[in-house]
C-alpha cells in the first residue's frame, strides 16, 4: 500500500513556520501582514473557502479583512475596489474569489491587481516570471506551489530524471504545476480532454498529478507502480451509504485503486487543499516582507 502524504500534517508545518516568521516581522518592522478577500456573490463552496481563508490569516496573525459584494456588483465597482485595496498600505495580499458572476470580466479583474500584490499568482507578470524559471521573485499560484512541497516530501527538491504527467491544462493548477515540475528539472507531459490514451500516458510518470474536476476519473491501471500520485480535485459525490441526500468529497484519483498500486499518494479530503491555504498565508507573508524592505 501506498504512503499516504498527509497534507493537513505538512499545512500545519508550513503554517507555523509563516506564524513565527510573522512574528518576528512584527517585532522588528511593525509591519503587519495584510491579506484581503474579495467575494461576489453567493456561491455556498466559494463562501466556506474564502471563510476558511480568512480564519487562518487571523491565525497566522495577519490583517485579515474580507469585502462581500453582491452578485450584483457592477465590473467597474469590482475594478473600483481591487484599485483601493492596491493602493491600501495595510494590505499585501489581495485575493478575488473565482468564478466571479458572468457578466463580470474576470480576466480584467485580475489584471487589475497590482502584481506585487497579487497571492493568487494569476497576473499576467507572476505568469511570465514562473514561465521563465524566475520562480524565486514571482507569486506561484497556491494549489500548484502546495502540490510542489508534497512532492518534494518525497523525491526532494531535484526531480531530475522523473518524468512527471499533470492531467489537467487550467492556468490556476495544469499550466503553472506544469512550469514548477519543469523547473525542478523533471520531464513534464501535460495531459487533457484530447489526449490520446490516458491510462497508457499516465503509466508512464513517476510523478502523476490529476487536476481535472472530474471525480475519481484517475483509475488505478493508470498509475505506474511506486509512482507518487498528487490528487488535486475536490469533487462533492452522492453518498447514498451515508443516508438519502447525504454526499461525500473525492478526489480526481479512484483513491482505493490507485493506493494500491503507488509508492506514495495524496488524500481527498486532507490531501492538497489544506496545503492551498497554507501556501496562501506563504505568499502573503513573503509580499509583506518585500513591502517592509
Ligand atoms: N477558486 C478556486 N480556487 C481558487 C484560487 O486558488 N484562487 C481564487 N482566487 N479563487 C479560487
């Protein structure tokens, strides 16, 4: 059986290690780490993360505030506000809640924030900077970086000659998952919808990195044995056994299959989301940082 990678266990390190450098930051500075949350709308799962959120910047010690808008809120309300917390000398880290209402731009919203502020890593600058191995100055995207330390956990920080597989193409996890495996020197596939033989493609990585959104879609007969597997869905399933209505998370890996046959896997849930939110508080500390000077 497969190890499982506890990332709830990882996060909680990670997690500390921004609390104590807080704190020094604080004390010898003043300055205070300060993250806002930007949510539109009513979106139940967006309301339980971005609350989730908000809890562990206050955890961390962080001027955490978060700015609810209804789902009605004009694109140049949205820009309006995205351009005061920019120009906020409290705030270091400006997060805006995806999906956004559709008749807003999220595209422009993005590239609205200030990129030195940008914790998401979703500006066009933070992009080119990890596209071109600058991965040191750029802000890396939360879920991506998060994977990157689970992975590193079990093979280090030099993945050469790995190949690595990340099934999943979105600029919020494929692309930039894609960029960091590549900087680590491993050799990367990126696999979608229009990719020919999955299972035979995903057996041959050593490192297999499922982002899809598709639950449980990963099947064991697609993981190389000893492969390290990175689940990175969080789907919500029917969950008939637990009572009529009743649902369930999982990932995008069959996990009971897949455990079988790997080396080391990550959890759904306790696997990648946790690492998210750490990785969040992470970046928000380092922006602070280059604030303080
Ligand atoms: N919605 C789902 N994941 C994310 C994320 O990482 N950042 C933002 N801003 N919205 C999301």
């Amino acid at each position: 059986m497969a190890e499982v990678i506890d990332g709830k266990l990882i996060a909680e390190d990670v997690v500390g290690k921004v609390k104590l450098a807080t704190a020094e930051l604080v004390s010898e500075t003043g300055v205070v780490p300060g993250l806002a949350v930007v949510i539109v709308g009513e979106d139940p799962a967006s309301q339980v993360y971005v609350a989730s959120k908000g809890r562990k910047a206050e955890d961390c010690g962080f001027h955490s505030v978060q700015h609810t808008l209804d789902a009605a809120t004009s694109e140049d309300e949205l820009v309006a506000l995205v351009e005061s917390l920019n120009a906020d000398p409290a705030i270091h880290g400006i997060l805006v809640q995806l999906p956004l209402p559709k008749h807003v731009d999220a595209a422009r919203i993005i590239q609205t924030i200030s990129p030195d502020k940008d914790v998401d890593g979703f500006h066009f600058i933070n992009v080119g900077k990890l596209g071109t191995g600058e991965v040191e100055t750029a802000f890396v995207p939360c879920t991506p970086a998060g994977a990157m330390i689970m992975i590193e956990r079990v093979h280090g920080r030099d993945l050469s000659g790995l190949n690595a597989v990340v099934v999943g193409r979105s600029n919020i996890v494929g692309k930039p998952m894609a960029n960091l495996l590549l900087a680590a020197n491993a050799t990367v596939t990126i696999a979608h919808s229009r990719t020919k033989d999955l299972p035979a493609l995903g057996r041959t990585a050593d490192i297999l990195v499922a982002a899809v959104g598709r639950p449980q879609m990963v099947k064991g007969d697609w993981v190389k044995p000893g492969a390290t597997v990175i689940d990175v869905g969080i789907n919500r399933i029917p969950a008939p056994e637990k009572g009529e209505g009743k649902t369930r998370l999982v990932g995008d890996v069959d996990y009971v299959e897949a455990a079988k046959v790997a080396g080391a896997i990550t959890p759904v849930p306790g696997g990648v989301g946790p690492m998210t939110i750490a990785m969040l508080m992470a970046n928000t500390l380092k922006s602070a940082y280059r604030a303080a000077g």
